[in-house]
C-alpha cells in the first residue's frame, strides 16, 4: 500500500511505494494523483534526515542508561571516567547501543558514518536500518542523508517550525514519532 506523508508546514509531500520513494512534491498534486494512498499528516516539513558523523563515538565509547538507572546514574550518556567506574559487560553494551540508536532516531538520523567495531552496534543498527556511510579519510561527512528523490529509499525525517523531530521514516517504517 502506498502512503502519502504530507508537511503541513511546507505543503510538500512523500509518496512512499513500500520500501522506496514514489514521488515528492506539492501535496495537492501527489494527493490528486494517488487519491488511493494512504495519508498521514505531519505538522511540520518532510525532508531528508540526518546523517550522523559522530555515531560511532556515539555508541561505542558512551553508555546509554536504562531509564530504571537513572537513579543512579542519571539520564545522559556516560563518558570518560564515570564510563570506566561503570565496565559494562557485552550484555550491558549492547542494551545502550539499542538505547542509543533510539535516541539517533528521535534527532532525524537516518544514516550513521561507520566504522563500528562493536557486533551489537552492526546488529542494532542493521536491525533499525540506519544506512551505514563509508567516509574517505580526511573528508568531512555529509551533516544531511541522501536527497529526498523518486526511487530512492524512503529514509527521512519530519521536524516540527521550531526544528524537534517529529517523525523519523527509513524504508518506508515509521521507527520513531514524538509523544
């Protein structure tokens, strides 16, 4: 089934076909189109999402609490010190890496820049489908994923006028929506 994602902010809009973009462009003419779509409103701009550079210092050398730890060791990621007090174990990394892809997912990444050396990383990222970027040495990433075009995967993001993400969609699932 086809799903028509329209930016309420911008008017412009999504045609996603299963795993891939259909179409982009003014909602009025892609909802004429495909008056069969399936349509979802989103109160902001679609676009493409994020690529983050930064992901596998992100999820390799920072711990990730469970919200039940917050108590003890609070809701940000942990780092240097209190991360070396804490030596997780293999189990315990990869429950922060999956915390941690969720967090990516809420910001509007859609693609990461590897490499990544940590198999639950692969495994978390590969299970969200996050697009692993290669990056040439001494060339800075792209801070935006791929363009928003007709046959590409359907990975993008909404964000709301003040810039929060409101939606985060990679091959065409939704995998986070802001409450």
């Amino acid at each position: 089934m086809r799903t028509l994602h329209i930016g309420e902010t911008d008017g412009g809009a999504v045609l996603v076909d299963g795993d891939r973009i259909a179409a982009v462009g003014p909602a009025g003419e892609l909802a004429a189109a495909h008056p069969d779509a399936r349509v979802r409103r989103w109160p902001g701009r679609l676009g493409p999402g994020r690529c983050a550079a930064d992901a596998a210092r992100f999820l390799e050398q920072a711990y990730h609490p469970d919200p039940r730890e917050a108590d003890d060791l609070g809701t940000e990621p942990l780092t240097g010190a209190a991360l070396a007090a804490l030596d997780p174990t293999p189990t315990r990394w990869g429950e922060s890496t999956r915390r941690g892809v969720q967090r990516l997912l809420a910001d509007g990444v859609t693609a990461v820049v590897g490499p990544f050396t940590r198999p639950a990383t692969e495994t978390a990222l590969r299970r969200a489908g996050l697009r692993v970027l290669p990056t040439p040495s001494g060339e800075a990433p792209p801070g935006e994923a791929p363009a928003l075009t007709t046959g590409a995967p359907a990975d993008f993001a909404v964000r709301a006028p003040d810039g929060r993400c409101l939606a985060t969609v990679l091959g065409g699932r939704l995998l986070h929506r802001a409450r």
